[in-house]
C-alpha cells in the first residue's frame, strides 16, 4: 500500500475481528498515531487501522470471494465470473449449488 491514502479513498480493509478484508472509505488520516487512519465500511461500521491493514481494491475475473447471496445475511463463497465496465455494477457471482448473481462489492469480503 502506498505511504498516504487519501481522504474518500475506496479501499480493502482488513476487519480487526476476523481474517477478511472488506470495502471502506478513508474518512481521515493522522500520521502522529501508529493506528493513523480512520475508515467507514460500507456496512457502517467504522474503525482506525494502519497502512498494512488496506489494499487497493484489486478483485478480479477468476478470484474467490464470499459474498452475501440474495441479500442474505450469511457470507457463501462464491467465484468471480465477470467485473462490471466501471465497477459500480458490481461483480457478477457463481454461488455454487445456488446460481449466479450480479452482487456490488459492499456484499463481499475477501482474503488476502
């Protein structure tokens, strides 16, 4: 990751309470604290975290992902089978036993 993100910079966050990354917002950045930047997830929740703990949001055709299906709340794996022209669209899913499904990424988390 680079040495500064931007304020309303979209990223990959790694949750502090499991191993997944998920999209958030930078809302600040202050360089006097080891925890420097402050985040908004796209689910609201929010919290301060270092550089190590984002990456640019790189999921492409082929990437596993889990994803919520249907707007259900439980996360299912799922593979990545196409990416929408701008992203907005999101990213269309094969849930496997369940189908497919154009899913925007503040459904998802990834590993990394």
């Amino acid at each position: 990751m680079k040495d500064k993100v931007k304020k309303g910079e979209h990223l990959l966050v790694q949750w502090k309470h499991d191993e997944f990354w998920y999209p958030a917002t930078v809302l600040r950045h202050d360089r006097d604290l080891e925890q420097c930047t402050y985040v908004r997830f796209d689910d609201g929740d929010k919290q301060w975290c270092n550089l190590q703990q984002m990456l640019p949001i790189d999921i492409e055709v082929g990437d596993r992902v889990h994803a919520r299906w249907n707007g259900e709340d439980d996360y299912l794996p799922a593979l990545v089978e196409k990416v929408s022209d701008d992203r907005s669209d999101g990213y269309q899913l094969h849930f496997p036993g369940k189908g497919e499904e154009w899913t925007p990424l503040s459904m998802m988390r990834v590993t990394r």
